[in-house]
C-alpha cells in the first residue's frame, strides 16, 4: 500500500486492527488511537514499534540511535485543513524519514524506533533503548477549529527543553536548531526556534531531545506542504546528521 | 497497560510509488553521495556533499515552496506586559499571547480589566480565569491574539483556594474550545494564565484539572501524566 493511501485512509485501517489483520499490519506504522486514552483503543493490541536497522539497508551502523515519536496525542487526534489528520500523517512523517527512499536515517547508518504507544510508553521505551536524539513529531495549530482552515500563524516551531530556572539542555538546543534550519527552511511559513520546560517528551527523555511542530495544519499553505511529506521528510535526517557532524 | 513491543522492519517492504516529479532532487542526492564514496570521500563527507547539492537544486527546481510570510499581527505593536496594578486598586491586567511571537511572559500582552471591590479570593480567581478562558474581545482577537473560543469561559466547574493553592476545574467539554494540543497554543496559554492568576497575592500556586482529573488537564497539552502546578517562583 502506498504510505500517502496509507496517511488518507485511516478508517481503512482502523477497521484493519478490529479486523486483527495483525499479519499485514506488522509491516505497516501503527496508528494511534482516534478517541484519547481513557478509550478501549488504549491497550495499543497488535500495535508495535518500527524499528529500522542499517545493515539491513546495505548500511554500517555509525554508532547512533535516533527514536522518533509520531504525535500520538494523549487526547485523540487532532484535524486541520481538508480533512488532515495530525496523528495519521506524522507517523507516515517518522516511516519516511526513518526508512523512506534513500536519503533516509538508516540510509545514513542510523539504528532508527518508531515509537508507536502514548507519549510516556514513548518516552519509557526510548529510554530503554539507549537512545542518543529523541525527536518529537508534530504538527501545529493556532485556531480551535482546524478543518475550518482558518489559522493565525504558519512556519516551522522547532522546541527544545529549557527549565523554569533557565537550564538550556545543549544538545537538545542544537538538535532543535538544526530542525528549524532544515525542516524549516523547507516549509513555506517562517521558521522558529522555542523552548519548553512543560512539555513532557522534552524533560523526562534521557536523551536530548526535540520537538517539531512542522508547520501548522489549520493553515492551508501549512496543510498542503505536511501531506507532501514525501519531498521534505529526508530534512529530518539532514538534520540530524547535520547536528552530530555526519557520524 | 504494555503489550507492545518492537518489530524489526523487514528491508524488503513493498516499493512505494512516488511521485518523481515532485521529487526532482532526490536521485541526485544518492548520485551525489555514489559518486563523492568512488572518489574516495568518507561515508560521512558523502552524505554531506549529497545534501548540500539536493537542497540547492530543491530551491531551484521550486520543490521547496515559494515562503508565504504573515503580515505581521497587529498586536506585536500593542504595548507589552505592564507592571501589576497596586495592591489598593480594583485594576488588574489579564494577558494574552499575541499570536505565538514568544510564548513567555516577557512576550504577553496585557489587558486592564476591574475587579469589583470586596470579592473573596476564589471569587477574584473565577473572575480572572473566566476572563482568560473567555478571550479577548472580537476586535482584540482579530488584532491577532490567541485565545480559546468565547465558550471555553463557560466550562469552570469550580475554583478552589486553600492555603496559597488555587485549583481550577473546568468542566469536560472544555477539550473542544481550543488547539490545547498544539504546542504553540499550550506554551502561551500556559504563561499567560500564570502571568494573570500570580497578580493575586494570596496565590502561590495553580492547579488546573478537568472533570476533577488534573491529569486529563495536563495530557491535554501534552505536559504529561502528572498534574501541572504552576508555581510562582518558576513564572516569569
Ligand atoms: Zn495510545
Ligand atoms: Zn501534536
């Protein structure tokens, strides 16, 4: 199935998981759940997270390990423009920018996690994999209502952890600047750099870490650039090597 | 509950079908880098020639959209946080973010708004949150300022003050007034919400939940399983 079906037909597979097509789903990104966690979807059953070894990529493993958590609100999916779906499209976002087309993290020698659950199993699960960078992988909003395609603000937000008394995490500040360079410089809106001491996969990842909200999705210049994930995911990677010096 | 763990991807998934013509550049990165490899250049100076050369032929190529900038809101030019009315008056400041131009307190915008005279501490609270929550008027929101939808003022189930902490508990429902999600508007919301309830000296800390769950509160905004507690020294 092409990953852009995969991104446009979330009822399809929903319906997928209930159906327990749990053998052509071990192949597929899994999907968070629609209806927030205090809903049956939240024992994540047969759901798994992707993980994309180099060697098996015609790759030497250069040393790193890179997790990456698509948004996989606490709370449900989030909309934008044209029916967009935040949650479905960033884990296409991560698949691609994990194990895309070439350009892709394991390409460049990157033992890459696809995390699949809620934010802190996420988290748990990044910490046990010993994970050098952990990116975060959202999309913005600046106006409650998203499919209604009417908001305020565009560009690239790149956040990294800095605490209410003012510690900036170093690696976690350059890991974040270097998305807002890349990814940023590729998105139609204006890129900037942010810090948080709230949110949770900055201050309780072992690893540095960062979060993206790509672009906003309630904008529709915004919007459209996210579905085409296809030409901007392998900044990711860019990013990435760019932050470790080309490992 | 964990049931989940991690699957190895096998390295034979299915060719996904692209578009080459929105991806005019991307051959050239795995020739950049074949090419850089046969010349003798480490694996890592490869990569780095190959990204290079594919960001420049995106922005040529227009694959890279044309940047749309926002006029600037109009707020920007709105006058910045002032100082906390003094304590003898009925004046007090509500704040809002100013689109996400810096989702700090040094960046809020700030409202004079009266209290009236002689209301108790919890009364004081439920009139800030509501004015919060409620937003700025039409003409302040089209000023570019962000706030939740107008509704969002009706959903405080209960304002709460013991001992210097303040617990505020909105009632579900509250989940679609927002982007509350969306880390733009949870860090500005956030600030200014401190920025608001701090002026109150009797508060030394704020506590938001839903439905009588702060943790349903702080999933919300992606701040995690555990309560947030706003404190006044970890504000500003
Ligand atoms: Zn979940
Ligand atoms: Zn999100």
């Amino acid at each position: 199935m092409k990953r852009r079906a995969l991104a446009q037909a979330p009822g399809k597979i929903v319906l997928g998981i209930l159906g327990g097509l749990l053998l052509a789903l071990a192949v597929q990104p899994a999907i968070a759940h629609q209806y927030g966690s205090s809903s049956s979807y939240d024992d994540h059953l047969g759901i798994y997270d992707s993980l994309y070894w180099p060697g098996n990529y015609g790759q030497a493993y250069n040393g790193y390990r890179i997790f990456l958590s698509p948004a996989h609100h606490w709370s449900g999916w989030k909309h934008g423009c044209s029916g967009y779906t935040e949650d479905l499209n960033m884990v296409a976002v991560a698949q691609e920018a994990a194990a895309g087309a070439g350009y892709d993290l394991a390409h460049r020698g990157y033992y890459v996690r696809v995390g699949a659950a809620d934010p802190d199993d996420n988290v748990r699960r990044s910490n046990s994999f010993g994970t050098d960078r952990h990116i975060a992988l959202h999309s913005n909003g600046s106006t409650n209502n998203g499919p209604a395609c009417q908001g305020k603000a565009g560009g690239t937000r790149s956040f990294y952890y800095r605490s209410s008394s003012g510690w900036e995490s170093p690696n976690g500040k350059a890991l974040a600047e270097q998305l807002r360079l890349r990814v940023g410089a590729g998105s139609p809106g204006a890129p900037d750099l942010k810090s948080s001491s709230r949110l949770y996969e900055l201050r309780t990842t072992s690893a540095p870490a960062a979060y993206l909200e790509a672009e906003f999705h309630d904008w529709a210049p915004g919007e459209t650039w996210l579905i085409d994930y296809e030409t901007w995911s392998w900044r990711i990677g860019w990013a990435v090597d760019m932050h470790l010096g080309y490992p | 509950m964990v049931l989940v763990d991690a699957r190895e991807m096998p390295s034979d998934l299915p060719p996904v079908q692209r578009d080459e013509s929105k991806n005019p550049c991307a051959d050239l990165w795995e020739r950049t880098r074949s090419e850089a490899r046969a010349n003798g250049a480490r694996d890592g100076d490869a990569r780095r020639q190959a990204d290079v050369a594919r960001a420049a032929c995106e922005s040529e190529r227009s694959v890279t959209p044309t940047p749309t900038s926002f006029a600037p809101s109009p707020c920007l030019g709105d006058q910045l946080g002032r100082q906390a009315p003094a304590a003898d008056s009925d004046a007090v400041y509500v704040y809002f973010p100013c689109g996400d131009a810096e989702p700090s307190a040094a960046g809020l915008r700030a409202f004079e708004r009266s209290l009236e005279p002689g209301l108790t501490v919890e009364q004081k609270a439920t009139t800030l949150v509501s004015w919060l929550l409620g937003g700025p008027g039409e003409t302040e929101r089209a000023r570019g300022y962000l706030a939740p939808d107008p509704v969002a003022a009706e959903h405080i189930a209960s304002v709460e003050w013991s001992g210097g902490a303040l617990r505020i508990d909105l009632a579900p429902g509250i989940e679609q007034t927002a982007p509350w999600s969306s880390a733009t508007f949870s860090t500005g919301f956030l600030a200014a919400m401190e920025q608001t309830l701090f002026q109150l000296d009797e508060v030394t800390t704020v506590e938001l939940s839903i439905g009588g769950e702060c943790r349903r509160f702080s999933e919300l905004v992606e701040f995690g399983p555990e309560c947030v507690v706003s404190t006044r020294e970890s504000t500003g």
